[in-house]
C-alpha cells in the first residue's frame, strides 16, 4: 500500500470512528469503565463521622490528634487496546473482514479516550508480539495505531494469547482499561486472562465471521487453514458434518462465555456481517 492510499484509509478510517465513537458512548465515556483509580490528595483532621479505616497513623503520630487520608478519583485513564494481527483475522465471508473489525474498533476506542484526554497504548499480536506501543495522548498518536493496524505485515500466522497477555501485564503496572480484540482461536490463556481480569478493567471483543459456525452447503468446500497455510476440503452438502462443525464451535463459544465470566471479563460479540453500534451499547449498558 503506497503512502497516499494508506493515508487517505486512516482518513476514512478517523471520519467513521469518531461518529461511531459519538453515537455509542454519547457523553457516557467515564461511567462505562471501572478502571478509576484513587490517587492520594492530602492529609486533613479527623471529624466525627469519617471512616475509622481511613486515619493516617504515621501522621497521627507526629501531630498529636488524627489525621484522615483523603483520596480523590482519578481524572486520568490508561486505555490500553490489544489486537490480534494473526492469519485468522483476515477471513471475511460477508461485508468486512476481521481485521476490518478490529481496525475499526480500535480507533473508536482510541478516538473515545483522546475526546476525554486519556493516554492510549497498543499491543499488536500474532504468535508474537509484533508491535508494542507505549501509551500517549493525542490525535496523531492514535492514527498512528490505526496507521499500524491497516499497514501491519505480521512476521507470525499463528496466535499467542498468553504471550499478548503476558506482555500487557509485564508492561502495565498501575490500573489499566483494557480492550483485548481477537476471535480467541488460541489455547491456554485462562490463568493469565484471570490475572488481568483481576488487577485491570478488562474488556474481550470476540470478532466472529458467519463461517466460524455455519459452513455453505457448496459440496466440496476447500479450507486454507490461514495460520498454519494447511488445506482441507470439506464436503459441506452433507447435513450432518455441517451439524457437527457448528456444534463443535458452538461448545467453543460457550466455554469461552464461561472463562470470560470466571476471570472477571466483560465481553460481547462483534460480527463482520453485521452493525457494530448495538453490541457495544448494550456492553457499556451494562457496565454504565
């Protein structure tokens, strides 16, 4: 991609998110996330009524009376987008692809943290981390994001997603509100993902393509497997294999729901064949 088409895509790109951006959250940004800290503002004299578990008592000490930590929200979030850039983000049956989705949801998030004057940082993944960048404020930083999620040319196919995690929770040390976005095709990431649920506000957006649970009745349907180039031909007429391939992903989904719920995680489903905008209200509905 020439510098002029990739600019004139982060373009198109900026112009849809920010209505999107708009158009969900509507002035409700701070109340979805969970993710506030509370940052030390002073020391004052204890008064009748205030919390006993409150009292400063190195202070109390030194002045002679008690003397109460007083604590304020925090005015500033870290939102931290984790993306995967694997093969089987490219598939896209109808509409858009994956990696559509993903590109697009990203910039909402990034654009929705830059109208409220939060630091934004990325995790680029495939079986490795491709790309880390750190968290910053400001307009150009988040197209540069979005600049590197369309540009990405991943060195690895397949998906490490307890090497993604294993990143973010090595890198981000305070409270961080964070969107992992992925179809979550990896293995043994539960104990990490449960790690990040519990010290971070943590946010799955499952991206689902229709193929991913009913295959076409066209015959002999050949399948590329995108993360390892394996192929396979399936014979989708019959009834009875097409069952099978969507029960099989369908226990695939439900445990999914299940960790997800175990570890903490809020988490929705985005379809490439579908709009975006109703998943993510109802998602920071519930959280608002």
């Amino acid at each position: 991609m020439d510098t002029a088409e990739l600019l004139k895509r982060v373009r198109r790109v900026e112009i849809k998110s920010r209505g999107l951006s708009d158009r969900i959250f509507s002035g409700q940004y701070h109340s979805a996330f969970k993710g506030r800290g509370m940052a030390f503002s002073e020391n004052r004299e204890y008064a009748p009524g205030d919390e006993i578990r409150a009292i400063n008592w190195n202070v109390t000490a030194r002045m002679g009376t008690p003397y109460l930590k007083v604590f304020e929200e925090e005015r500033e979030l870290t939102v931290f987008i984790i993306a995967d850039v694997s093969g089987s983000i490219d598939v896209g049956t109808k509409g858009a692809t994956k990696r559509d989705r993903i590109t697009e949801l990203s910039a909402i998030i990034g654009f929705s943290a830059l109208g409220n004057n939060d630091k934004v940082g990325a995790i680029l993944f495939s079986d490795r981390i491709e790309q880390f960048i750190p968290p910053k404020k400001g307009r150009s930083h988040v197209l540069r994001i979005i600049r590197e999620l369309l540009e990405i040319q991943p060195i690895g196919r397949g998906t490490d997603i307890s090497g993604a995690l294993e990143q973010f929770l090595s890198a981000m040390k305070k409270r961080t509100v964070a969107f992992m976005l992925s179809d979550f095709m990896g293995d043994d990431y539960e104990n990490l993902l449960r790690r990040a649920g519990k010290k971070h506000d943590f946010v799955a957006l499952q991206i689902e393509d229709p193929i991913d649970t009913d295959l076409p009745n066209v015959g002999f349907l050949p399948i590329i497997d995108p993360e390892t180039s394996e192929e396979e031909f399936l014979f989708t007429q019959s009834k009875k294999k097409r069952a099978i391939y969507k029960a099989e992903e369908l226990r695939r989904k439900d445990a999914l729901e299940k960790m997800f719920s175990k570890s903490g995680v809020d988490h929705t489903v985005i379809r490439t064949d579908r709009d975006i905008v109703k998943p993510l209200m109802q998602l920071f509905d519930r959280r608002g």
